[in-house]
C-alpha cells in the first residue's frame, strides 16, 4: 500500500489528520497525529536477529571437578604431568594448578586437555536467566570462579 500523502513511499503509518485517518509513509508520518506504528516485522525462521543472539557462539564452561577429571585421566593413561604438560605446551607446575583446581583452565587450553586425553572438560553454559537461580543454589559459573580467585577469601578452608 503506497502513502496516502505523497503517493510514493510504503505507508507503514496509520496518522490522523483532522479527523481523516491516513496511511502514509515514515515521511509523511509526522504530518499528522500519529496512531500506529510499523508493524512488526515477521521473523523468519533461522535467521538470526541482530543482537543478543548475533554472536552465534555458544557460551561454554568448564565442568565441576576439571580438576580430578584431568588428573584421573592423564594417569589412567600413564602420562607423567610432566609429559602432559610438554604435549599441550604448557608448563607443568601450571597443569598441576589446574589438576588442584587452583587455576581454572581456559577454553584454549580445555581443548587441549579434551583432545589429549579424550575427557570432556567443557559444557554449554546455561542461559543467564537460570545462571542466576543456579548460583543461589550453590553451583559456580566460570564467572564466579574467576571472582573467587580474585577475592581469595579470608576464612581457611
Ligand atoms: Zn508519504
């Protein structure tokens, strides 16, 4: 439907002008009291809208117990920390950070220990509107970890 004004543009505005209601276009659409809007686009299946699902990247973190995980695994495979650590290209006194859960791995280095020792390290990390119900409950988002060692807290444990 073309504007009722100029004649040219799509009309996507409903407008009322001295009583008259008028579709016109986005141009046209301040001559007058505005009484509706464009409507809304239809969303097209599989077609990501732009912005909070435009990354396309799902979030990941990295699962309870990384740190028996990676440590069973590597001696069910008889690997010494040390010839994990050279095999990943990381340090050894680092891997056993990460072994006593000290240090908490990156996706990066995840990846490595994932393929290298044939475990599973990291999960999707749940929306963040559960992320917020499952820290009350006592679960850990790598966020919080990363806040954790930041803080360190003050009673021993
Ligand atoms: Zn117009």
């Amino acid at each position: 439907m073309e504007c009722e004004i100029c004649g040219s543009a799509e009309a996507e505005y409903l407008i009322q002008v001295e009583g008259a209601k008028l579709r016109v276009c986005r141009d046209c659409s301040d001559t007058g009291r505005l009484l509706a809007g464009p409507p809304p686009k239809p969303q097209k299946a599989g077609v990501k809208q732009d912005g909070s699902l435009a990354e396309g990247r799902q979030e990941l973190e990295v699962v309870e117990g990384y740190g028996s995980i990676i440590s069973s695994a590597r001696k069910k495979m008889g690997l010494p920390l040390e010839v994990l650590a050279e095999r990943i290209n990381e340090k050894a006194s680092f891997l056993e950070r990460v072994e006593h859960e000290k240090t908490l791995p990156d996706e990066k280095l995840c990846r490595k220990l994932e393929k290298e020792l044939h475990i599973r390290l990291l999960e999707p990390a749940v929306s963040s509107g559960t992320a917020e119900s499952k820290k009350s409950a006592g679960g850990v988002t790598l966020g919080d970890i990363i806040e954790i060692e930041k803080k360190k807290p003050a009673k021993g444990g």
